[in-house]
C-alpha cells in the first residue's frame, strides 16, 4: 500500500490519496477497528492511520466514521428498486420481493468477513443503530411503495405498510441467524426469513 508519506505519487494518486485504498477497502479496516476497539473508542484518527492516510483524505471517502458502515448502501438500495420495478406482473409479489432483497444484499465470498462485520455492528452497537434508521427507512419505502403499486392500494394501507416493515425485518432476522449459525448461507437465510414474515396477498376485490 502507497503511504501518504512517500514522495512520488501513483499515477492515480488524489492529492495524497493511496492508490491501493478503495473506500470499501477504508470501510473494512474501520470494521474491524470498531469490533476490536469499540466503535465509540475508535477515532477518525485511529482509522486513518490505521490505514495510512492522512484525516483530511478519510473525510473524501466519508462524512463521518459512522458512514463507513454504509459505503455499499446506496448500491444495495439501487438494486433493490431495480430488480422490484424489473419483476413480473403474473409473479406472485412474495416471489419478486424475495429476488430482489437476495439480489440487493447478495454477497461474494471474498466479501463476507466484511459483510459479517457490518452485520454485527449494526445488530449490536446502539449508536450504528441510530445511523442506520435512515437506510432502513429507505428500504422500508421501497417495498411499501411496490405493494402498493402490486395491490392497487395507497402507501398507506395496511398491506403495503405491513410488507415494508416485514423486509425490513426479515433482512435483520436473516443477518443475525447468519451471524450466529457459521455454514449458513445469507441468500438461503434471506429467503427463509423473507418466507416467514411477508404476508399473504390480498384477494382481489
């Protein structure tokens, strides 16, 4: 890895920035800086030295420590909307729902002690939790907004109120049966939980 110390710069180099550091790569040494040390103990410091940049770069990747936690969001959220408005409409919903949550969060292997971190982060740690209301909100929304499309009904109706707090659920149970059953796998989980919680279609009217 480049240090910010060294003199010539990568022909990719950003003002300082190491050539080798990702912002996933930045994301997964402040994980497990965070699990190891506390997330409250760990500084934006600790973080950027850990790494080897300087704390000016951290702050290009992210506007604070807590957003490390969430650099693959915006992506997982994009794919979600996607693979929803992609479904097909002879699909039962629970069938397109379930595409898209294992689309959305699939891992690679090469990801999972990643995956695995931010899972036990956020499933443990109560100011993580408080950062991530608004992802989960965000979710939450996109299920409610395609049930409600599916069933013809508003946003606000039951149903469509009642899948978008079922995802979001069932994407928690899902990530802490993973966590505590070594072997098991994520997508198979996701669709175990996602089975269990999301409720039946309405009959037509």
């Amino acid at each position: 890895m480049t240090r910010t110390g060294d003199r010539t710069p990568a022909p990719s180099d950003r003002g300082g920035r190491p050539a080798a550091t990702s912002a996933h790569e930045l994301a997964a040494v402040a994980q497990r800086l965070f699990l190891t040390h506390g997330f409250e103990q760990t500084s934006v410091d600790d973080i950027a030295a850990e790494v080897g940049i300087s704390r000016r770069t951290f702050f290009r990747y992210f506007p604070s420590k807590a957003d490390v936690l969430w650099v693959e969001s915006d992506a997982e959220l994009a794919r979600l909307c996607e693979q929803l408005s992609a479904g097909l409409s002879a699909e039962p919903y629970r069938t397109v729902v379930t595409r898209a949550v294992i689309g959305a969060l699939h891992v690679p292997e090469d990801q999972h002690e990643w995956a695995r971190h931010r899972a036990q982060l956020v499933l443990s740690v109560p100011a993580v939790q408080v950062h991530a209301a608004a992802r989960h909100a965000a979710w939450r929304a996109a299920a409610t907004e395609f049930a409600g499309i599916r069933s013809g009904e508003p946003a606000t109706a039951l149903f469509p109120t009642a899948v978008g707090y079922a995802v979001v659920a069932a994407v928690h149970a899902a990530h802490e049966f993973w966590l505590t059953n070594p072997g098991v796998d994520l997508d198979e989980a996701l669709a175990r939980s996602l089975d269990l919680l999301l409720p039946p279609e309405p009959a037509a009217r």
